[in-house]
C-alpha cells in the first residue's frame, strides 16, 4: 500500500491523462472537419498512392506521412474520416506529454515540477488548439518524433547520432518545423551541462549539415513548388506573429470571448486571465532571476527556434504547440525555485489555473463542434435540394463579412469547405467536380448571383449551380 502510493505520488500527472483521455477521444470525434481539413492532405486521397505529389516536395510542403494517411482514409472515407484523424492526434498528444514527463525527469526537476509541468502541457487551451483540429496529425507527430530524438540524443551511447539524425527526418517529413529539432538538442543538452562546450560546436555543425541535406534533397529532388501567398515572410508580419505567440502562450484567456466580437465578453475573457494569473506569476514572473542561468538562455533560444519557422511565415493559437514542450521545461524549472513552504500556494494557483483551462477548453470544444455541424448541415441541405447525383458543380459563394477566429469559429463558406463537405454527404461519389468562386456582398449579390448561374448553366458548363448565402444554399439547375 505505502508502495503504491510513492508511485501515485510519483507519477499522478501520468495518471491524470491516461484518465482524461477516453474523455478526450470522446469530445474530439464528433468535431466535424472545416476550412483547410477539406483540402489537406490528411483528408481522403484517392490519387495511386506512389507518385511524386504523395512522397515529394509538392505546392508548398514535404510531408509524406501525412500523404500516405490521405491514402487509407480515401479506402473508407465515411468510416474513417475525421475520426481516425482525431484518434491519431489524441494518442500523438499523450505520447507527448509522457515524453515531455520522462524529458524533465531525465534533466533532474523535482517531482512536483515534473508533474505540474506536464499535467500543464497536456491540459493548457493552447495545446487544445491543436488537438481539437482535424488537420493537425503533423504538428503533433513532428513534435513527437523531435522530443524523442532529444531523449535518445542525451541517452544513447552506442548509434547516438544516427538514431538522432533519423528521427529529426521522419519528424521534418511530418512538419517542416520537426527539422528545428537539430539545433535544440545539443543547445538544450549543453544548458542543462549533459555535453560540454566542445561537444557543443561539433553537434551543431552535425545539426548545420542536417538542415543543409534536407535543402539539397528538395533542391536536387523531383519538386512542384507553389509559394502559397499566407507563407510569404515579411518584417511586420513576422513582429506581429510575435507578439501572437507571446499572447497565445503566456496570456491565458479565452480569446474567443476577447476577440471574436459575436461572442465578444470581456468580464469573461477578464475572469478567467485573472484565475491563471496567480499560476503564472508563480512560474514564470516571481522566479525572474533564473532567466540569467544559462540553462534558461539556451531553453528560451530553443524556444524560439521551434517556433521560428511559422513566426516568420504564418502563425496561428495551433502553432503554439511547436513550443509548448520547451514551455514546460521553464515552468519546470520555475516551479523548482520555490521552496517547499511556498509549494501549497503554488498548488492553489494551479488548481485556479485547471478551472479556466477547464471552462476555455470546454468552449473551445463546443464552437469546434459548431463549426463542423454547420458545414455538415450545409451540405446535407445542398444534397437534398439538388435531388439527385449530378457530376460537375459550380459553388457561387457570397462574401462573407462574418468574423471568423482560428478554426474553432469559422465562417460557413469555409465550414462547407467550398462544397466539399457535400462530396463526404455522398461517401465521395458525387459531385466529381466542385469548383468555386467568390462574389462581393453587395445588396444585389443574390441577383448577380443568379445572373451567373443562368449563363453557365446556358453554356454547359456545369449540372448544377449552389449558391452559398451565410448559411444558406440556394441551388440553381438546368
């Protein structure tokens, strides 16, 4: 008995996640897809599966783990998809966190550092942004091959580097942000003193000729290079990409309720930032002076390195979690500088800190699911109105001046992915060919919007016209 409660009080965060997690798989299923999960390449491919556009750079991104997952769900679509995309990012998100659990014991923090810290990881809304997305398989994964190629960096002796260079691949090959991965390992080792200055400058010039073997591969490689406008880097969008990591990672509110203005409530948003301020502070702010040790400068450069990619390209509340496990590691250490009398304050601050991160998650959730129901209800009515299986579909869309927030508010035109979501209504039978366009809202839009209809249903060119109002499709035949 006095054993099993050394291990309870040894391992209670592990303990809390493997409960939480049918909870979680329960909450995250039913999130139907939206916006950019329709076009992805972790929804349903039926393309050969061995061809360039599967396994080589193709438009914007190398990611062949994620191809290779589009393939088996385009085997059985209305089985599988989203809900073994959800399955696979929860399991990916607990392995993680127990990464993240065994990392900070292997650098020597103190049980209740360990344990708060992970609990922390597993739990925080900004890592919630990422598990409750269908198209995230990638960040999650990149993520967790990164960390375990950090574990076995400073644990292995025999095949140290070759284990630590395969898997900085397979993590760059599931998101580009995986190749980071290279220079945070010997950094993070070097500040917690696992190697030493000179092992230091020979790893990272092994972790240089890492990430300069990746460039030659896409450069010398078969490649169809699209440069997607949203990825464009630029000084203002970068400095403001900044100041949303440092929102998204260390102000912890429900920005739904602070930003998005149809939900718009600020005594809420203020409420709940309040109840995590103690936690915070407590972590982050009242422990200042361990900013200056060098184990805390190479964790807040690795930091910044995870996230460098998107904070110079496109960042949003998801990307947080590229960083969230080096988060950890400053909290960690945080928590560690406080002595145990102080240790039942900090638990009180945490305790007020999983109430808002209980309630903002919640909320997440439910706009997710809301979302995803409003695409689903939009193409059930699309298929229904058109009557019967029609091959070649024009989707007239109305612009849409809704506010939209991230992908847990989004606008209907993007929930009903363009028409997409109407193909998954059918099991992928019908229609063969959707294809769109956006007209400006204007008060005779719905009539321009007929005038169009009319004429290229005149020419043939399409079996059908939906014209998407908000939330309403009106369907135009021959």
């Amino acid at each position: 008995m006095q054993n099993s409660r050394c291990q309870l009080k040894k391992y209670w965060s592990i303990f809390c996640i493997l409960t939480l997690t049918p909870f979680l798989l329960w909450a995250t299923i039913p999130i139907l897809p939206t916006f950019d999960d329709w076009t992805s390449l972790t929804s349903p491919s039926f393309e050969e599966l061995f061809t360039k556009e599967h396994w080589l750079f193709f438009g914007y991104h190398w990611r062949p783990f994620d191809s290779l997952f589009g393939y088996l769900l385009g085997l059985n679509p209305q089985l599988l998809f989203p809900t073994l995309n959800h399955c696979c990012v929860v399991v990916g998100h607990v392995l993680c966190s127990l990464l993240v659990f065994r990392i900070l014991t292997t650098l020597q923090f103190n049980n209740t550092a360990v344990n708060i810290s992970t609990l922390f990881f597993f739990i925080t809304p900004a890592a919630m942004a990422t598990v409750l997305a269908v198209d995230s398989m990638n960040q999650t994964y990149a993520l967790f091959w990164g960390l375990l190629s950090f574990l076995l960096y400073i644990q292995l002796k025999k095949l140290k580097y070759a284990v630590w260079i395969i898997l900085i691949f397979i993590a760059t090959l599931c998101k580009e942000n995986g190749l980071m991965w290279a220079l945070i390992g010997p950094l993070l080792a070097f500040g917690f003193n696992i190697i030493d200055q000179r092992t230091l400058k020979k790893d990272i010039i092994v972790a240089v000729s890492v990430i300069v073997g990746y460039a030659l591969a896409i450069l010398l490689l078969p490649k169809d290079i699209i440069i997607h406008p949203e990825y464009e880097p630029g000084i203002m969008k970068t400095m403001g990409n900044v100041v949303k990591f440092v929102f998204t990672t260390f102000i912890h509110t429900d920005y739904i309720y602070l930003l998005h203005q149809p939900h718009r409530n600020l005594l809420l948003a203020g409420i709940l930032f309040l109840l995590a301020v103690p936690f915070f502070y407590h972590v982050f702010v009242a422990p200042f002076r361990m900013y200056v040790s060098k184990k805390m400068i190479c964790t807040v450069l690795c930091l910044l390195i995870a996230v460098g990619p998107h904070l110079v390209t496109c960042y949003s509340m998801m990307h947080t979690y590229a960083g969230l496990s080096l988060v950890a590691v400053i909290m960690a250490n945080g928590i560690q500088q406080h002595s145990k009398d102080r240790r039942k304050y900090l638990f009180t601050a945490f305790a007020l800190f999983l109430t808002s991160a209980f309630i903002i998650n919640v909320h997440l959730w439910y706009e997710s699911y809301k979302s995803g129901l409003t695409g689903k209800e939009m193409a059930v009515e699309a298929i229904k109105s058109t009557g019967k299986p029609v091959k070649k579909v024009l989707v007239v869309i109305i612009e849409d001046d809704y506010p939209k927030l991230s992908s847990f508010c989004v606008i209907p035109c993007d929930a009903f992915g363009w028409g997409l979501a109407a193909r998954q209504e059918t099991n992928y039978q019908w229609p063969e060919i959707i294809e769109d366009t956006t007209i400006e809202r204007t008060t005779d839009a719905m009539i321009r919007a007929r005038q169009l209809s009319a004429e290229l249903l005149g020419k043939q060119k399409y079996d059908c016209v939906w014209i998407v109002n908000h939330t309403a499709i009106d369907v135009v035949k021959k």
